[in-house]
C-alpha cells in the first residue's frame, strides 16, 4: 500500500477529512521551508503539497506569483526540491509529500529522470497542474513504475465525458479545484461544491480532495463533511509571505495548521454526533 493509500486509511477509520496545506519550496528560504514543513507535520497536516517553483505559474494568483518568484530568485530548481524532500525524509518526516507545480520543469529535467529521483528522494505524488492526462502517458509510465501517483485534476468545467477520462488514469486521490479562475482569489461557498463532490464520488473508489478559496478554519470544517481532504495553499503563503522573515513565522503557520485540523476534527464530530 502507497504512503498516500495508508494515510487516507487511517483517517477512514478514524472519520477525519485529511488535511494538505501547500507550501513552496524555498520560500523565505530552504533552511525555513523545512523547519515550517516538519512544525506542520507536528501541528497536524496529514499529507504536504510541496511547491515547485516555476516562472509562468498560470494558475496561480498573485500571493503564489509572488512566493515562487522569491523561490526562483533563491535558485530553487526542481533538483533542490529533489533534495529537499530526501533532506525531510532523513530528519524523519513520515507523511506523505506531493509535488505540486508545472510541467516544463518535469520536462526538462527528463520525464523517466524525475519518476527515478522522485521516488528515491521520497515523493509520493505529483499534482501537474497543466499536464491534461491525454498528454500524460509518457511520464504516467515512469511514474507508474516507479510508485509516484500523478493526482488528477477536476474543475466545475469538467462534463462527464472529461471526468471518466480522468478518473480512468487516476492515483492516489482526486484533487477539485472548488473555483475556476486562479489561486487565492475567490472564498469557497461549500454547498454549491458538495452536489459535484458527490457526483465524482460516485464514479471513484478514491478519496476526493478540494482546493481553492479554502481559507478559514470554519470553511475547512465545512468541506471536510463532504470531502476526503481539504487542501490551503493561499492562506498558508499568505502568512509566510508577512511574516518570513520574523523569528516566529514557524509558530504562526504551526498554530494556523493546528486551527484548521482542530475545525476539521470538530466539524465531522458534530456532524456525525
């Protein structure tokens, strides 16, 4: 069973939603990256969306912009994440990591390369934001060889044609995007979310996640009645990108992560009561 399999599991059996906040490698810098990366594990995260920077980030908004362009200007390549997700693993992270970003990068450092070194280093997945599965086959063969899930994108476009197509290539879990536009912009409105969460979990065995405009505790509490996973990524770099350089930005994304987990607990809790 993968590493994501295995989380899913256990929080299946304990009736919790999984949360995945999204943290960019290398912003403020990698020495801080990891220690924020590890003080999440601790403060309840269950899965990490890594960041991998890249300089046409079409997805998304300006808060995420800004953080991958502070990464770049650090050199922070695909290689340094490499590095970084084996540095995590040998200081003893055990949940599972995926890698969130763009497939120029994938594609220059070489498709069957990065399925390798990926795996070796500890990933467990890749969410590629602008790889449609029709043009997925080459790196899905590598990936899927190697055991890193590449994580299916769905949006409120998706027809039902598009969502067989991809759910019949999917791994790991299914990733929502809640809104269409770009990262950060919009708040969520859970109910106009659930039917479409419900449809898709009716055509998959696996978990169903959801992203975009999540950025409250009692928003995560909401979706988690619904979804497998509630995934922050804006609000997360929201407080990193104010407070990156100030000695307790840890603490603070710590106490942000330990909010939302506490919300999801409590929400399926009273749900279920």
């Amino acid at each position: 069973m993968s590493r994501i399999a295995e989380r899913f599991a256990q929080l299946r059996k304990r009736g919790e939603a999984a949360l995945i906040p999204f943290i960019m490698a290398g912003d403020p810098d990698m020495g801080r990256t990891r220690a924020i990366v590890i003080a999440a594990q601790d403060a309840g995260a269950d899965i990490l969306e890594l960041g991998v920077p890249f300089s046409d980030p079409t997805a998304d908004g300006p808060v995420l912009q800004r953080s991958a362009q502070r990464a770049l200007k650090r050199n922070v390549s695909l290689a340094r994440v490499l590095e970084l997700v084996q540095e995590l693993r040998v200081q003893g992270l055990t949940m599972p990591i995926i890698l969130f970003g763009y497939y120029n990068p994938i594609f220059r450092y070489g498709t069957e390369r990065f399925a390798r070194d990926a795996a070796a280093a500890g990933v467990d997945g890749a969410l590629i934001v602008d790889l449609p599965p029709e043009e997925a086959g080459e790196l899905r063969r590598h990936t899927d060889a190697a055991g890193v899930d590449i994580i299916p994108m769905l949006a409120p476009t998706s027809d039902s044609d598009r969502m067989r197509k991809v759910l019949s290539h999917a791994r790991g879990f299914v990733y929502y995007v809640s809104l269409t536009g770009v990262t950060g912009v919009q708040a969520i409105m859970p109910a106009d979310v659930r039917p479409m969460i419900e449809k898709v979990k009716r055509q998959t065995k696996l978990p169903v996640g959801v992203g975009f405009g999540i950025t409250k505790p009692e928003q995560a509490a909401a979706v988690a009645q619904f979804a497998d996973a509630v995934v922050v990524g804006t609000a997360m770099m929201r407080i990193i990108e104010e407070y990156g350089s100030a000695p307790d930005v840890v603490e603070r994304v710590s106490s942000f992560i330990r909010s939302l987990k506490t919300a999801i607990r409590n929400g399926r809790t009273e749900h279920s009561g």
